[in-house]
C-alpha cells in the first residue's frame, strides 16, 4: 500500500457476524458472507442498493468478491480482493478508506465467510511451501508458530505458563461473550496438560476451528455522521511483509508487526500507551504475545511477563481481545475482521459485561500466513478526531 489513508477520513458505520459456531447442513461461505453483508446495513441503516463498493478475502471461494457480487446482485464501482491471509481485511480496509477518499466508491462493504468446520474432511485450504521447508514435512501452520514459541522461550525465559496466561485470558473474556463459541471454564492444568500438538504448543494454545461470518460498512468521514449508529473512524493503517515461508523469517520473535504498527502510529498521530482496547489475530497463545511486543505495549522479550496473572483478561490492565479471540470466540479460517467487528463495538459502547469503560481507541491487527502478512488499523470514536 503505497498511499496511506487519511486520518479520520473515513469511518466503520455498520458491523455484524453471520451464524457462528456450526453452521446448518448445507449452508455455502456465500450465504454466510451475504448473511453478515445485510445485518451490517442494517446496523447503520442502509440499503443493498446503496453498496458500491465490494471487498471481499477468502480462502474457499477462488474469486470471492465476483462471487458475492453475483450471488447478492451487487454491480460495484469498484472491488478488490486483495489477499494476505488473515490479514487481508486490515488491508481491504485501507484499501477501501482510500476508494472513498477517492470518490470511487460511496459505501464499501468488507466481507467474509468461511465453513472450516463443517467443510472438514471435504475441503483442505492450499499451502505453499518451499522446496526446503518441504523436505522436513512441517504440520503449517502450527508448525512455525511453534518454532516462534520456542525461539521466544530460549531467548527470553518464557514459559509454556506465560502462554497458559493468554489462553485463560481469552477464555476469560468469552465467558462475557454470548457468541462465544467455547465459554467452558477453563484452568492453567487444562491448557498445560492438553495434549501436544507441535511443541510447545498445545491444544489450548491453538485457535479454534468454526464456521462464520463478518462484514463492515465503511463510509467517508462526512456521510458517517448522518447514520444510525456513532462512527468509527479509521485514524491509521499499516501494512508489512517480510517473509512468506517461516524459514526465510529473519529473527523468529520479531515479526512485520513492528513496522505495520508504526505506520499506523504515525498516521493516527498515536503511540501504544495511547491506545483502550487491543485486538490482535491470537491463531495461537503465541501470536498474542509477540504482537503486544511489536506493537509496542511492552519491550522485546517482555511479553511473557506483561501477560501474567491476568494482565490481559478481564480486569486486568489491558484489555485484549476482549471477544474472546480465535482461542475461544471463533475462528472459521480466517479471523482478521472479526477483530474489525470487535473494535467497533467496543468504542461504540455495545459489548455488554465485556465492555471496556470509556474506550475511546482501538487496534484491529490482522495476521496472514505463519506470520507472514501483517496488518494494523487504528480505530477512533468521535472524541478523537
């Protein structure tokens, strides 16, 4: 993204999720998307007929845009379908912040939808791996992330405990989320004690699989303010990538993540200390851990110590993702918008027991690949502009 979008220039007017969990015996990723793409119009008060713009990522559907298009008898101005992963929707969002600036499009809808969990056995998503990667027959994505783990735990003394931490915190929050998809209670023993998975990660330590849905509606900044619900307005957007294979990662604990936040920071004119609510992409405890790091949160190496004892859970002094996260809110394939969704409710004031009082700022990270495409928004309700 060589161009940056323009602080405040745009805002998140409508957000919304699909059915979630285990979806009905038939039910296709397009229904899903299309479900989400109507309950955010409705969030904000539009129509379908108003949608210009089409954003959509996906890892099911080959041209998932055109598709939705069809399926929803949408004819855009203008589309993208740009993909990273699970990154992507931090970037379509950025993407379609500068669409509006532009006056290509009015209203931009981004979209996803995913049956991983009822598609299992039927439906096996394409990886790339290199030739040398290959040769060791690496169980990706779980694979690297572990080697990140690992890395992490040699280098700075962190403990299979510190990652428990993130686990419980998640779980944690979802218990305050009715659309949690796993609110079981959940002890340090159960995460420590679940069975391995690739060392030293465990079960608990890795995301859930889910089927669901998401969309946002984006609209420039001086439309916003006539809908039904306050704006979200985007403050700033970054985007890094450094690597794709893991064995071309430079240094296993530092991630793109540092450079897609600070881009962000610069725009929004806003440091980590500035910021409420953190929603970063958890595919496992680890990915939590080394994002607060690069974004700044607390120092390299640091991050098994700022976790502990709750740090990130409820009550605690930074509330991060506060849906529950993929670890137990959903993770149908792909979980970056849901961190969109999560954000916005939040400075809205919607979530309920998991309301954080007087969030005023947020950050939706999005991760792709085995930490490969990074994506960081920076979120603001009106107080900020």
């Amino acid at each position: 993204m060589n161009a940056v979008p323009k602080r405040g220039g745009s805002a998140i007017v409508g957000v919304a999720e699909s059915d979630l969990g285990v979806v009905a015996e038939g039910t296709t990723p397009l229904d899903l998307m299309a479900q989400a793409v109507l309950a955010a119009l409705a969030d904000c008060g539009l129509a379908l007929r108003d949608v210009d713009g089409v954003f959509c990522a996906a890892s099911q559907l080959r041209m998932p845009t055109i598709s939705l298009c069809e399926y929803m008898g949408i004819r855009p101005r203008y589309f993208d379908s740009s993909y990273i992963g699970g990154a992507s929707f931090q970037s379509l969002a950025a993407h379609a912040a500068l669409a509006l600036e532009a006056g290509l499009c009015n209203v931009a809808v981004i979209a996803y939808g995913s049956t991983q969990r009822s598609a299992r056995g039927k439906f096996t998503p394409q990886r790339d791996i290199n030739d040398y990667d290959g040769l060791y027959n690496p169980r990706l994505p779980v694979t690297g992330y572990a080697l990140a783990a690992a890395r992490h735990m040699r280098l700075y003394g962190t403990t299979r405990g510190d990652l428990a931490d993130i686990a419980l915190a998640a779980r944690g929050w979802a218990q305050l989320n009715p659309r949690a998809f796993d609110r079981r209670p959940l002890t340090r023993e159960d995460v420590l004690n679940a069975p391995m998975v690739s060392s030293p990660l465990g079960v608990r330590d890795c995301c859930l699989v889910t089927d669901g849905g998401a969309a946002v509606v984006m609209v420039r900044a001086d439309m916003a303010r006539g809908l039904r619900k306050a704006p979200v307005y985007l403050l700033g957007a970054g985007e890094a990538e450094e690597h794709h294979s893991i064995s071309q990662m430079a240094e296993l604990t530092e991630t793109g993540v540092a450079r897609s936040g600070a881009q962000a920071y610069a725009v929004a004119g806003l440091a980590a200390k500035d910021i409420d609510v953190v929603q970063v992409y958890d595919a496992f405890t680890v990915t939590t851990l080394l994002f607060l790091e690069d974004l700044g949160f607390c120092p390299k190496g640091e991050g098994g110590r700022f976790v502990r004892d709750g740090a990130i859970a409820p009550g605690g002094r930074l509330p991060v993702n506060t849906s529950g996260g993929g670890l137990s809110y959903c993770h149908p394939g792909m979980f970056g918008l849901f961190t969109m969704v999560e954000a916005a409710r939040q400075l809205r004031g919607e979530c309920g027991d998991r309301q954080v009082a007087g969030a005023e700022t947020a950050i939706s990270h999005g991760n792709g690949g085995v930490l490969a495409g990074q994506a960081t928004l920076i979120l603001g309700n009106s107080s900020t502009l």
